[in-house]
C-alpha cells in the first residue's frame, strides 16, 4: 500500500501531465483591477488574483460587483 502523500503527489503528477485543468472559473466579487489582472474575492473568502488580457479588462464590472471569470493554467 502506498502512503498517502505519494498517492497524492502521483495524482497532482497526473492531472498535470495530461493536461486536466484544475481550476476552471473562478466566481465572486471583483475587489480590485488592472491593466494585466484582477483580484476576485469567492463566498468561501478565497481571494484569486488572475493574469488577465485587455480585451478581458475592457469588459469587467465595477469593483464590488459579481462576476465569473473562466480560467486558463
């Protein structure tokens, strides 16, 4: 039997190299913004900051208001 922790790390291993995409969309408030990135805050009270393009920044929402972003590791 193998210990967890190796199955873990095998199983992270194995979501990367077929290329499984982990996270993909990231929903809450916009708390803050910039020309290349954005900082999302989710209900759970996780804040992500996304790398995002310009076309993308062009149609965010004001800060403090909803949204979903869909996302690209």
């Amino acid at each position: 039997m193998l210990p967890p922790h190796y199955v873990a790390q095998t199983q992270s291993a194995l979501l990367f190299s077929t290329g499984s995409t982990m996270i993909s969309q990231v929903a809450g408030k916009l708390v803050h913004r910039e020309l290349d990135r954005c900082e999302i805050m989710t209900g759970g009270g996780v804040a992500y900051e996304c790398m995002i393009p310009l076309s993308v920044f062009e149609t965010l929402p004001a800060e403090g208001q909803s949204l979903m972003l869909h996302t690209h590791l």
